[in-house]
C-alpha cells in the first residue's frame, strides 16, 4: 500500500472554463492521473491511434482553454471524466464503471481530423478525436458522460449494440450524459436535454440530439413503430431519450437554463413530469437489475416499471408517470 496525496490541479479547458483536475506528484511535477478517482488516467495520443503518453506537467497548471495547446483536450476529457465518476459515485453510489473503485483511461487527439468519440471494452478506455481540421476536439462534458456511459452500460445491462437493445444502449449513454451535464451545473456549459450541443459537428451551432422531439435532428425515432429495431442505434435510441424527457419534464413546451423544449406524445395524452432525479434513479435501477442483452422496449418498459415499483411503491404516481411516458412514445 502506497499512500498518494490527492492533488488538483487547476485546469484551463476549451468547453468549460477554468476548472480542477486530479493530478499526482510524479518525480519534480505531476501526472494527469486522478488519484480521488481510482486513479483515472488521461493520455495525449499526439493523432496517433495507439498507445500514447500519459499526459505530465511540471507547475499542475494544464491548458491554454485553446485547442492549438495539446493539453487543452486533455483538461476537458479529465474534468468529464471526474464530473461522471463524482456523478455516478454521489448519486448512484457507484464507485467507478464498475463499481470497483478503479479509474478508466481518457485517450486525446486521436487520428487527424477525426469528427467521433469511442468507449472500448478491451482497453477500458474513451478515445475522443480532435474535430474538422482538428480544431475542434470532441471533449465536452456530455460527450464524456456519453462515453463513459458505455462502459457503465457494458459493466451492467450490457444491451446488445444493435437492434432495439441498441437503441437503449445508446439512449443510457444519453440519458446520463444529460444528468451529468446537469448535476455539474457548469456556468460555460450548463444542463440540458441536448447532446453534444458545444461540439457543434453540425456547423452551424444545432447539437446531435435532442430529448425533448428527437426527430428535430432529421433522423432519430420519437415513438416507438415496428422498423424501431431496423435504424441505426443513435436513431431508435430517440424513443427512450423521449420516454426519459416525458418522464422528467412531462409533455408540452418547458424553457429549462435558456433552452426551450416541446415534447409532444404519440397519442395527445398528457405526461406529468416526475423530476429529472426521480426518473435518473428509476433508469439506473433498471438498467443495473433489470435490463440484460436482449432488453427490447417492450421488456424495457416493463422493467422500469418494476423499478419505479422498488423505488417508490407500486401504484405510487413515479410508476404511473413512468407508465405515461411508455405510452407517450407508444410503447405499450
Ligand atoms: N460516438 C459514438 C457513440 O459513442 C461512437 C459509436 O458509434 N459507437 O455512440
Ligand atoms: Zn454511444
């Protein structure tokens, strides 16, 4: 057993202003190894694909807030990483991805001009590119969340990466990117049911994906029909995104930290809300106990209904909205 003070250093990101990263003494300066966080470790690929350097400084000051400094990326990726860890471990009383109290590692400036960001299973990692022109690196705080909602997911349900099992697979990704984006309350990056709105991949300021209407993004499903299982996981995953906003937000218009939302249900029905916290812990629970490989949406409803039941009483009104929401997005 070797004691390592906790250090935090202070970080300048590109996404969310001046920020704390874990650090560790290492010889005359520190490693970006965050040792309040089972030791998650962040490393600079230098647009290579494989192994890399973990990234090390002399002062613990990391970052220009600018992309053209390659720490950047690394500040950004490391405060994610520490913002869902802090997330998963305060709200959900998990330690780690998988529960283990053992830190991931985040992978920076992967490839050239590389416009994605990857969870792996085989290296425990997260790998994010560095953009168009790699000016932009793919780093923010629901970006990182999303990723790292993978491995969680892998750890747990583990859905199958295709067909409807994939749509909630994905939708998990989302859904607790969105709670860690709005549990840090970060004042350059604040919660929301968007994803992926800073990285602007669109060019033109629109996010990837929108909760409240997933159809806004031209593709994605907002209720659930039967070609659900045929479309891209990003696509079907829309309908439990849907199910999630309904479920916290209820249906109808809403302006949430300056964004306006309107959800609408399949049927005209009306969904009262429950409050995002409630229905995080009501897709946690079912997701950690419930949902296994082959989950569709149909078992998914059935599933979260149970654990609404668990949470707070069959026929309590949590279980009823949950119902609501499933027949919002017409799983019924
Ligand atoms: N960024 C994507 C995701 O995490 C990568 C992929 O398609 N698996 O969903
Ligand atoms: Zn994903």
């Amino acid at each position: 057993f070797q004691y390592q003070a906790v250090e935090n250093g202070k970080g300048h990101s590109q996404y969310s202003g001046d920020v704390e990263v874990g650090s560790t003494k290492s010889g005359s300066g520190f490693d970006l190894t965050d040792g309040g966080r089972g030791d998650h470790k962040t490393f600079d690929l230098n647009h290579g694909s494989s192994g890399g350097k973990l990234f090390n400084d002399a002062d613990d000051t990391w970052g220009t807030g600018k992309p053209a400094d390659a720490q950047t990326a690394g500040v950004d990726a490391a405060y994610g990483a520490g913002l869902t860890w802090d997330y998963y471990k305060d709200v959900h009383g998990r330690s780690g991805i998988k529960g283990d109290g053992k830190g991931a590692t985040s992978r920076v400036h992967y490839g050239n001009n590389y416009v994605n960001a990857f969870w792996q299973d085989s290296c425990f990692c997260m790998t994010y590119g560095d953009g168009e022109g790699n000016a932009k690196p793919l780093t923010s705080i629901d970006v990182a969340a999303h990723e790292m909602t993978h491995g969680v997911t892998s750890a747990t349900g583990n859905m199958e990466y295709s067909g409807e099992s994939g749509g909630l697979n994905e939708a998990t990704s989302d859904i607790f990117a969105a709670a860690v984006e709005f549990k840090a309350d970060n004042a350059q990056d604040k919660g929301d049911y968007l994803v992926g709105e800073k990285i602007d991949i669109n060019g033109d300021g629109t996010p990837l994906r929108y909760m409240d209407k997933p159809s806004k993004d031209g593709s994605s499903l907002d209720y659930w029909d039967t070609n659900a299982g045929n479309v891209d996981v990003h696509y079907s995953s829309g309908i439990a995104n849907h199910f999630f906003y309904l479920l916290s937000e209820g249906s109808g218009a809403k302006e949430i930290n300056g964004v306006k939302y309107d959800s609408p249900t399949k049927d005209g029905s009306k969904v009262e809300g429950i409050g995002r916290e409630k229905a995080e812990k009501i897709w946690f629970k079912a997701l950690t106990a419930y949902f296994t490989t082959t989950t569709d949406y149909a078992q998914a409803r059935k599933d979260t209904v149970k654990a609404a039941g668990d949470l707070y009483g069959a026929g309590s009104a949590e279980q009823k909205a949950v119902e609501a929401a499933w027949t919002g997005v017409n799983v019924k």
